[in-house]
C-alpha cells in the first residue's frame, strides 16, 4: 500500500506548517491506519474511560488520569 492510498492527497511534510488540529490528525492519519490493520467502526472506541484507572506498581496504587484517544475492541477486551 502507497502513501497515496492510505492517506490520499494529504501532504505530510506540510502538515507542521498548517493549522491542521488533533481531530483531524485522528480522523485524516490514525483513522486509515487502524482500517488499514482490519479495525472497523465496531472494534474502535474513542475516548473510552479507563474501567480502572490504575496503574499498579509493587505495592503502590497511582492513578491514570489520561483518556486514550482510542480503545480497540479484540472480543470482549480491550487494548
């Protein structure tokens, strides 16, 4: 698969320069991507809370106030 097939006529190297946001670097780049691994609308979530939102290391439970710009659906997990 080309550049040009993925992403169409969008311009990569002029993107810095422009005013081209996060929701359209998802929707425009990391959208192609995951269809392009074989995710559809089904397996993809965006901003799904974290269930539990901890990170636990040792003995010392510290909480993940991050949202991911993503969550994929394999089964009834996800990742």
């Amino acid at each position: 698969m080309t550049k040009e097939q993925l992403f169409g006529n969008i311009d990569l190297k002029q993107l810095a320069f422009t005013d081209f946001k996060e929701a359209s670097v998802r929707e425009s780049i990391i959208m192609p991507i995951l269809k392009e691994l074989g995710y559809n609308e089904e397996n993809i979530e965006r901003e799904k809370r974290l269930k539990d939102p901890y990170l636990v290391t040792g003995k010392t439970k510290t909480p993940i106030t991050l949202i991911p710009d993503y969550a994929i659906k394999i089964g009834h997990y996800y990742a």
